[in-house]
C-alpha cells in the first residue's frame, strides 16, 4: 500500500498558502469556467437540484450551479480557497472538510460536482465512495480531469519540457496520477467500483489565458502546488530553460486571446449516476 502522507501534506500546505489559492483561480480562471458549464450540464443542474461541490476551490463551479438556480453547498479542505470561494460566489454555503471523510449523513444530496479536484484525493476510489454515499439513489456526479502527458496544451506541454530539461533526481512524493482518469478505460472500472453506473466521458476543448509567452511558466510554478514543488526545486538555469521552453511553445501557437495568448489546456469531464 503506497504512503502517502507526504503527498498529503505538499497537497494541504500547498493549498493552504493564500498566494497560491489565489494565482490558481487568476491563472486557471478561463479554463475552470469553461469546464465549469460541462459539468452543470452533465448534473443537469436546475432549480431542483440540491449540489454538492466537492473541491470546490475558489468557487468557480459553484458560481455557474448558483447560476442555473441550484442549491449548493461547497466544500474545501483549504481555508484559502473556502476564503476566495466566500467573496466570489453569493447564493451558497462554502464549508471547510475532508472530501475522504464527507460530514453529511448518507442520500444527503442529489447530485455531486468536483472540478478538478480527483486527482488531489490520496485515495480516488475512497473519495468517490464517499460521493457516492452522501448521493441520493440515481444522482449524478460530474467530475474534471486535465489531460497530462502526451496531450498537446498546457500539461502535456510541461511535462514534455520537465522531462527532457528538469534533473530527474528531483522527484515528488508518490500519490496519484493526476491525469489518468482522462482515459475511460481507467475511468470507467474506477468509477463503477465506487458505487456508480452509466458511466461517460466527453472531452472539452478548455483553454487559459496569458498575457505574454514567457507568463505561461508562472501559471505552473506560483499556482499550481505539484507542479510548483517540482520546478521550484530545479537549479536557476533548469528554471530558465523550462520557461524559455514553454514560452516558445506559447508563441508558436499563434493564437491570441483578450488580453493575451491562448494555451490549449484540454480535459474531460466524467459524469455517472448513483447505482
């Protein structure tokens, strides 16, 4: 069985640092949102739906459920985040918890949303158990994942650039794929074995926004907390290289935004209902 108490512990100190909360939600904002409607729509999210935003983070996900009428209650193990979700989102209740140990009773609620927030679970199938739990018969889930390694935009991007640049003896600690979940051949048995049938997954053609090709590097390395663990610890000029690196690979996408450049930043969304 895999420790992952460090993994833990770099995910709640992490999280916790204000700084890091808030570039998260300016640099992923675009992206989020965008996801963010998939999901609502994968719960088919309306007036009479009673919303569980796991994860919930700076709020973005709550924002458009509170949008399209729903009762919503979100949930966070980082005060920073409950913090930003608070000023952002008026219309739902943000509480601070543990999405391994969900603090409502059993059929509490009849649809569960969590926007990228699998991949920071020590234990995926544990914590989309404990969705499943606090999930009336027959609701719905959704939940995001980004696409990482091999994927053209910005993960895929990075690790492309870490991986023939960064010095492989910095590592982190062990804890779960991050992006394995966007393949349905994983997510599928997963999923099922948590408690949940009709299993789907679409892609969503997400994106963010930068306002130059050298601030791309910054989106990872001040808001993004494995990420900025990992490049922080590479020498000044292993930094360099890397930012130089996804600069040109910013630029050489040509595809200018308001109020700067575009970056793919590709995902999928995974939805199921409450065996």
């Amino acid at each position: 069985m895999v420790d992952t108490r460090d993994f833990e512990k770099i995910e709640r100190d992490g999280w916790g640092t204000p700084s890091i909360a808030r570039n998260y939600a300016d640099g992923f904002d675009m992206a989020t949102r965008l996801v963010a409607r998939k999901l609502a729509d994968a719960i088919n999210a309306g007036p009479n739906t009673e919303v569980l935003d796991v994860c919930t983070g700076h709020g973005v996900v709550a924002a458009e459920l509170v949008e399209r009428g729903a009762t919503v209650t979100g949930l966070d193990f980082s005060e920073a985040m409950i913090s930003l979700a608070r000023d952002a989102v008026r219309g739902a209740r943000f509480l601070q918890g543990n999405a391994m140990d969900i603090g409502f009773p059993d059929a509490s609620f009849g649809a569960v949303t969590i926007g990228f927030g699998v991949p920071h679970f020590p234990d995926p199938v544990r914590g989309l158990k404990e969705a499943a739990r606090v999930l009336k018969p027959g609701g719905a889930i959704g939940f995001s994942i980004w696409h990482g390694k091999g994927s053209d935009g910005s993960f895929g991007w990075l690790f492309d650039a870490v991986g023939r640049l960064a010095d492989p003896s910095i590592t982190l600690p062990e804890g779960p794929d991050a992006h394995v979940l966007a393949d349905i051949s994983v997510a599928r048995p997963l999923v099922e074995d948590a408690g949940f049938a009709n299993v789907t997954l679409i892609e969503v053609a997400s994106e963010l926004t930068v306002p130059s090709p050298d601030a791309f590097f910054d989106v990872f390395d001040a808001g993004a907390v494995r990420a900025a663990s990992l490049l922080r610890r590479q020498p000044a000029a292993t930094r360099t290289a890397i930012r130089k690196d996804l600069a040109k690979r910013t630029q050489a996408a040509r595809t200018m935004g308001a109020p700067g450049f575009l970056v793919p930043a590709p995902s999928v969304v995974v939805s199921a209902v409450r065996s």
